[in-house]
C-alpha cells in the first residue's frame, strides 16, 4: 500500500495522472474483477427482489409497457407489434392493479409500431420464449450489462493502478442510484451504459494501434447500439471524426487514403447491419423513415414554446393537446404514427424559424438539465469525478470518453432533456473518474504524515 500511495503521491504533485501501458490481468486481478461483478451482480437482483419483488410488473406510466409487449408479441411470432388485449400479457399486469392503480393498463394500443428500435424487444423475445411470461429475466439482463460496464472499467484501472480503485469503482457503482434504478427498469438504458463502455474501449485500442479488425468491432458495434436506443445515430459525426483523427496521428504514409478507407468500411459494416431495420421501417410507413417515427415525433417537445415554457424538458404532447385534430384513432398505430411524425416535425420546423435565438438558447439549457445532479449521490459521484478528469486529462481513455461525452450533449442539444437519462450511457465513464478521484484522495491522506516526516524529522 505505501509503494502505491507514493506512487499516487508523486502523480497528484504533478497534478495529473500519467497511466503506464496496461499489462495483462493477473490471476489475482482476474479473481477481483469477477468476484466484484458477480457480487455486483448479486446485490442489485437481491435488492430488487426483497425491495420491490423480483418478478414485479412495470408501471405502466412510461415506456417499459411497450418494450414488454413487443418481446411478447415477437416471441409469438406476431411481429413487430404491441398488443395491450392479450390475456396473457394483461394477466400480471391486471393481478397488480388491484393492490396499485399503477400497474392498471390501457386497451387502446393494438398493432404494428415504428417507434421503438428493435434489439431491446428481440432480447425480451428471446426470454419468454423460453422461460414464458416473466418480468424478472430482463432485470437479470440488465443488471448484469451494468455490472458487466463497471468490470470493463474496473479491469483497466487494476491494470493501470491497482486494485484499490477497481473496488472503488464497484462500491461506486453500487451506490449510484441510476444503476439500481435502470437496472431494474424494463428500458434500453442499461444495455446503452454497455454499449458505450465497449465502443470507448474499441475506439481507444484503435487510437492505439490503427487496425482494419478494429474498425470493424467498432462499425458493428455503433450499429447495435442504435439498434437498441436510436439517439445514438446522432452520435454517427463525432465517431467518425474520431476514426479520421486516429488514421491521421497513425503515422506517415497516405494519410487520406487510410482515413477513406477505414469511414469506408466502418460505413459498410454499420450500414450492413442497420439495413434490415432500415428497409422495414420505409415499407411499412411508405416514406423514407430509416429509423421509424421516434425521434419525428417528438422533436416539437423539444423546439416549440411548450419546449421554451419548460427550459426543454421533455413533455408528454400527447397529453397537452398538441395532437388533437391530427391523431385519428380509427387509424393504425402506424398510421397515427405517420401523422404524429409530420406534424411534429413540421410544426419544430416552422418554431425555430420563427424563433431562431430561442431554438439556440434551448440548446445549453436541455445540456444543463440534463447533467445537473438529482440526488446527493449523482452530486456526490460528479464532483469526485471531477478531479478524476483532470488527473487524466492525457490518457487516451479519459480523452475519448471526454468526447463521446460532448458528442452527447450535442444529441441531447438536438432533441430534449430527460431528468438525466439521456446521460445515462455515461455512467460507467463517471465512475471510471470518480473512483479516480476517491483514489487520488485516500493516497494523498496517506502519504500526508510520509511528507511531513520527512520534512520536519525531530
């Protein structure tokens, strides 16, 4: 412990932490990571169940619903579609209701959809056809790609540091309320947490050593991730950037061959595994609608004076009228849809020509109520990250989750704010900084009386 706290002590005095090259998991690192994941793992699914019961449904208020019935659906072989009459799928829902008007569920949506991407419903497929209708093998899922995240973390900072900030880094996660939250919650957030930390990690092997593979894992990747949460597409300028900026700094040579080359394939792979849901989502709605209707749909609710009257917070249209005379209901889902889309994207439009200092002002103001802490532990986690940034301002990892991070604000710019949750990927990048920060901490206590001896020795 003093080598290491010396070791700490002399990077703090240099005010920034310069990592060595990673060396490979040792068997004792390897035994920290997986008992830390697994133990993780276990205390997220254990409090869900004495807390809440493990195999409770949704409240039906949000978007959890719709994700359970199209797994449902699909795992029927009906398709991409929701179905909110079958009895099955009401049973549980129903059973609860009586106890909590929470988990009462609505009747009216029956059909076909294009407003949820599609990886998140084939994953909840996969287990009803198999263990039949349950809620609780989702919660396993995604707890375990949160604990999964904070493993991937955790094993480059026991590499680079020691083991010392890997634990930190899990008690972190632990204690984070948005892990218990969305690894409980029937949502694509967890997979995202998953995701981003994956592509981080592939992005800075690629600064690295620039290698064709890499770029490869990277476009197949970026593709499952707007698979599962489509706002990441937003995300499409900022990873190439950051693929032309590591074929540039690779060395000399033809430097803009190897950068066309690598957005070449980097574009084929992502498109080739995009192009399926692309192809559908134009078929079923007539139009050129690559992602379906999402995002079309409610871009008012973030430019229009609904969005400027609550600082770009998200508001449900639906509910404030926006819709009346425009949503037929003895139209299909998709059809309504369609017509949500249009106008909604019409009506952003024509607001933010006509009030193009407002459409700009929005923009700060969505970044801000985003990433503005909501609970003494986010305040807590944000300000221990924030000397973590700066102790590895240089690393290559610090330095490309710094601009995904900016590449999302930018996303959450364009749309709207969402009490937090657009930030949510990001959460495996807070703790990497914040457990950073909390080590930076503890060595400097610990080394303190060290300096002071060796300064005044009577």
């Amino acid at each position: 412990m003093s080598s290491l706290a010396q070791k700490m002590n002399q990077l703090l005095s240099q005010n920034e932490l310069t990592f060595p090259p990673a060396r490979q998991l040792s068997r004792r690192d390897w035994g920290v990571v997986i008992f830390g994941t697994l133990l993780l793992w276990g205390t997220l699914l254990g409090y869900y169940h004495y807390r809440f019961d493990l195999n409770e449904p949704p409240a039906t208020s949000g978007d959890e619903t719709e994700y359970d019935s199209l797994g449902w659906e699909i795992a029927k072989g009906k398709g991409f579609q929701i179905n909110f009459n079958d009895p099955a799928f009401r049973r549980p829902y129903d059973e609860a209701a009586v106890v909590d008007e929470r988990f009462a569920l609505p009747t009216d949506r029956v059909g076909e959809i294009a407003s949820r991407p599609p990886l998140f419903p084939y994953v909840l497929s996969g287990f009803d056809s198999i263990l039949g209708r349950q809620f609780w093998a989702a919660r396993v899922f995604n707890s375990g790609c949160l604990a999964i995240s904070c493993a991937l973390i955790a094993g480059v900072l026991i590499t680079r540091i020691g083991p010392g900030p890997a634990i930190l880094c899990f008690l972190i996660c632990l204690l984070d309320v948005r892990t218990r939250l969305y690894g409980r919650a029937i949502l694509t957030e967890a997979f995202s947490v998953l995701c981003v930390t994956l592509l981080a990690l592939l992005l800075v092997r690629q600064a690295q050593r620039s290698q064709v593979r890499n770029v490869v894992a990277i476009g197949g990747l970026f593709a499952i991730a707007v698979l599962a949460r489509s706002l990441f597409i937003l995300w499409l300028p900022g990873i190439l950037a950051l693929l032309i900026l590591f074929s540039w700094k690779a060395g000399p040579g033809n430097r803009i061959k190897a950068a066309v080359m690598q957005i070449s394939v980097f574009l084929a792979v992502f498109g080739g595994i995009m192009l399926p849901w692309i192809v559908r989502n134009c078929i079923v709605l007539q139009d050129f609608v690559p992602l379906g209707t999402q995002g079309a749909s409610q871009i008012a609710a973030g430019f229009g004076d609904l969005a400027w009257e609550h600082a770009g917070h998200w508001i449900n249209l639906e509910k404030t009228g926006f819709y009346d005379g425009v949503i037929d209901r003895n139209l299909s889902l998709l059809e309504q849809e369609k017509a949500m889309a249009d106008y909604s994207q019409t009506s952003a439009k024509r607001w933010i020509a006509a009030n193009p200092i407002k459409a700009i002002l929005l923009v700060p103001m969505k970044i801000w109520l985003e990433v503005i802490p909501r609970t003494p532990t986010d305040w807590a986690i944000l300000l221990l990250a924030l000397p973590g940034v700066w102790l590895t301002r240089r690393d290559c990892l610090t330095k490309v989750l710094l601009v995904l991070f900016a590449v999302n604000c930018v996303a959450i710019g364009m749309t709207w704010s969402v009490e937090g949750r657009f930030m949510v990927p990001m959460l495996a990048a807070f703790h990497y900084w914040a457990a950073i920060g909390v080590w930076g901490f503890i060595t400097w206590i610990w080394s303190s009386p060290a300096k002071e001896t060796s300064v005044n020795p009577a």
